[in-house]
C-alpha cells in the first residue's frame, strides 16, 4: 500500500538536504507536487520527496546538496556553500 504522509515544506526541505525557501520555489514552479492546507501552510507527500531524493541520487546527511535543473529535472548534486 503506497504511503499516504504528508509532510510540511520544511520537513521536506530537511530530507532533500536544501532550504525550505528552495522547496516553496519548486512547489510554486510544479516541480514539487503539493497542496495549501486551509491555514495556508504547504504539505508535500513523503513519497514524492522520496522519488525526487531516489530519482537524484542524493543522500540525506550529505554535504552536497541537491539541485534541479531548468525543466524541473534532478541535475545532481552541487558542494555546499
């Protein structure tokens, strides 16, 4: 059975490895499926941030981060600043 959690932009952010202002940017560009709550605050389910984790190779933990590239692909990981 697919998971169904939902997480806040800022736990998502946390498990990507990148800033929740750079997750809030890729759900406002569509690159990141999610959904207001009706106190206006974002919720992301667990496996699309898993699949673009998965689909990018990137590690949690790492000191790399994880970037996307025009179009919304995974572009891999760049050194962290």
């Amino acid at each position: 059975m697919p998971e169904k959690r939902l997480i806040s932009a800022a736990e998502a952010a946390r498990r990507l490895g990148v800033d929740k202002s750079t997750t809030t940017r890729w759900i406002a560009a569509g690159k990141l499926p999610a959904f207001r709550t009706p106190g206006g605050h974002w919720r992301v389910r667990a496996v699309d941030v898993e699949a673009l984790r998965s689909f990018s190779g990137h590690q949690v933990g790492s000191k790399s981060r994880l970037r996307l590239l025009p179009g919304g692909k995974p572009g891999g990981e760049s050194p962290a600043k």
